[in-house]
C-alpha cells in the first residue's frame, strides 16, 4: 500500500519553481528530456517524478506537472517527510507557493513598468509589497 499523496498547486513555471527551491536551500534533482527521477517513500516505495526535492535523506517530494492542468503537483510520503525532515505539507506547500506568488507578482510588476519601492513581512508572515509607476 502507498503512503504517497500527492497535493495540487497553481504553479505552473518550473524555472520560477526551481528559483524559489533554490532561495529556499532545497536541493532538488530534475530529470533530463523525456525522463523522470524517483521519489523515494516509506518503506523503499518509489514514485516518479520531473522533479525531486531532497527533503531528508530517506524521503523526498517529487513535483509533477498535471497534463489536464498544466499546473504542479507535489507527491510526497508526507508523514514521514514531516518527521525527518521537520516540516509538513502544509507548511511546505505554503511556503514554496508564497516565495512562487512572490516572484511571480515581481516579475509582473516590472513588466508592466513599476517599480518595487518596498516590502514588509508581517507577524503573520504576509508579505506586503508596495509599487509606484511615473506617468507619462
């Protein structure tokens, strides 16, 4: 029996995805062209994946993109990753999804000709940023 779950997003930029990875200290290992890589779970269970992010040594979080979507999904024996690696799906999920929001408002927003002024966190860990544009 699987432990595997797999937890849908609405990211859809595997560059951004691997950016936000990045600044977030995740190792990940992504597969070549027409390939995948293994999600290691429970028990020596595998899964594959286009992407996986190391989170222990035993247990790892594969990212998938849905082919009816075109949005990513993460799969993950998340108990497990929960207890070796520290944290859970939720918190996972709501992190890389915040820094993936976060860079993806940045790039729009230089996109469309404004500039960044400034950016808070909140005690909540709300980012709240604040733009200005020169008109013409």
């Amino acid at each position: 029996m699987s432990h595997f779950t797999t937890v849908q997003t609405k990211i859809n930029n595997l560059m951004r995805l691997e950016l936000v990875l990045k600044e977030l200290g995740l190792a990940y290992t992504k597969a070549e062209a027409n390939q995948s890589v293994h999600v290691k779970g429970y028990l020596g269970q595998k899964t594959e994946a286009q992407i996986v992010i190391h989170a222990s040594k035993t247990y790892d979080i594969g990212v998938n993109i849905d082919a009816k979507t075109g949005n990513a999904t993460f799969v993950a024996d998340w108990e497990f990753v929960e207890t070796t690696a520290g944290y859970s799906q939720d918190e996972f999920t709501r992190k890389v999804v915040q820094r993936y929001a976060y860079h993806t408002v940045k790039e729009e927003v230089t996109k469309r000709g404004y500039t960044l002024e400034e950016e808070t966190v909140d005690e909540e860990n709300h980012i709240h940023v604040t733009v200005s544009s020169w008109g013409d």
